[in-house]
C-alpha cells in the first residue's frame, strides 16, 4: 500500500489444487536480510490431500510477488500449524508449531533462509517468539506453570547479540576522523594588522545627557540653598 492508499495485491494464497501454496495465513511477515520477506500459512502445502488439509507452510515472497514455498509442514502426527515467525540474529528464522511433534503440543522451530528445517524443542507452546537483545528467545506456554495456567520460557540457542553498544571514548593516541572544517588563515604582518583597542579607549568623548557641566572653580552653584 502506497503511502496515499492505492492498495495492491502481490499474492493470494490456494491458487494451486488442494491449496498446494498453502492456506490460512493468519500471522504478518518479516522481512529477510536479503530483502525478501518471509511468512507462515496455517494450512495447505504439499501434502494437502483437500483445501484446507496439510501442515502449513513456511514461504519467502518477493516484494514483486512471486511467492516460494520453503518448506511444508506434513501434518499429523508431525509438527504442523506453524504460527508467525521471528528473524533471528544470525539471518534464520524461528518460529512455533502449535500443534504436533514430540509431546503433540508443539515445538520450537528454525528454518534458514534456504528451507532448511530443524525442531529445537517441544513442549504444549502457542502464540509466538521475541528475541532480546542479547540474543535469546522468549515465547509462552499456557499449559505449563506451577498451577498448570501458563508461562513464560526462554531459550538460548547461543545467538549473538543484534544490538551492540557502542563505545562512548577512545583509546589514549588513537587516530580519529572530525566533520568539523577548519580554516587556516595568514596572520597580518605588523604593517598591517589592525590596532588592539581596548574597550574603554571607544568610549564616547561627549557627554551622556544625565550628566551635568561641573561649575567653574570659585562660581556659586545654581543650586537654591546655595548662598
């Protein structure tokens, strides 16, 4: 969508039989490192025996609108109905499967650029990934917890940090780049360097209107009480 609201469609989903290109894409898209972008579909893919059968998808489209599917979930009892994905420090992508997998709850996921697939972990997991800034990833899992209502996990997978803070001095003698210009300029020869005046030498020789003319030495002031 352009900034002034013309709308355009690049892809629509379950244009190939059985939904083949996948179906059900409910979550957004991120953007890869190579500038493509990259989604899940909920359903569909490439055993969808019937529209709306299959595991879902993971797919790339390009911002042109050719869409690629990466990888196709199989769908009970494997891994299937993957939910939205998270990029990665690294360039990959992790995501959940909600449904499925070691526990038939789920699993923790990661899918390179390529569509190379590998299952990280599985536990009863739903909604979707954040990654901090020092590199680990954080989800939720409603079914785990001390009264079995939910909580909040972490997982570190030995990912760098994707923030990295910057260094606020230098090294004593190291060399540096300034953006300041500075001008060079000849000094004035004796002859012809103007003269150092001081402010007190411009201060101007009338007088200033509230102050009055000294009588002459042996007059009598105008002033009333004077006799």
């Amino acid at each position: 969508m352009t900034p002034s609201g013309a709308l355009t469609t690049l892809y629509s989903f379950c244009a190939e039989t059985n939904c083949t290109d996948g179906a059900c894409v409910y979550f957004g898209l991120v953007q890869g490192d190579d500038g493509n972008f990259y989604g899940t579909a909920g359903c569909g893919g490439a055993y969808a025996t019937f529209p709306g059968d299959g595991g879902g998808t993971v797919f790339k489209i390009t911002p042109d609108g050719t869409l690629t599917t990466l990888y196709s979930f199989p769908d009970y009892p494997d891994v299937y109905s993957p939910g939205a994905l998270v990029k990665g420090a690294g360039g990959n992508f992790f995501g959940l499967a909600m449904l499925g997998g070691a526990t038939n709850y789920g699993s923790i996921f990661q899918i390179t650029p390529g569509g190379t697939l590998t299952t990280l972990h599985s536990g009863v997991l739903f909604g979707g990934l954040a990654q901090a800034t020092n590199g680990i990833l954080y989800g939720t899992d409603p079914g785990l917890g001390s009264d079995g209502e939910g909580s909040v996990f972490s997982l570190a997978l030995g990912l760098g940090p994707f923030v990295e803070t910057l260094p606020t001095s230098g090294e004593a003698g190291a060399s540096f780049t300034s953006w300041a210009t500075i001008w060079r300029t000849r000094p004035a020869s004796p002859s012809t360097a103007p003269p150092l005046r001081s402010p007190w030498s411009q201060r101007p020789k009338s007088r200033l209107p509230c102050q009055s003319e000294r009588p002459a030495a042996g007059s009598r002031s105008s002033h009333p009480r004077a006799r």
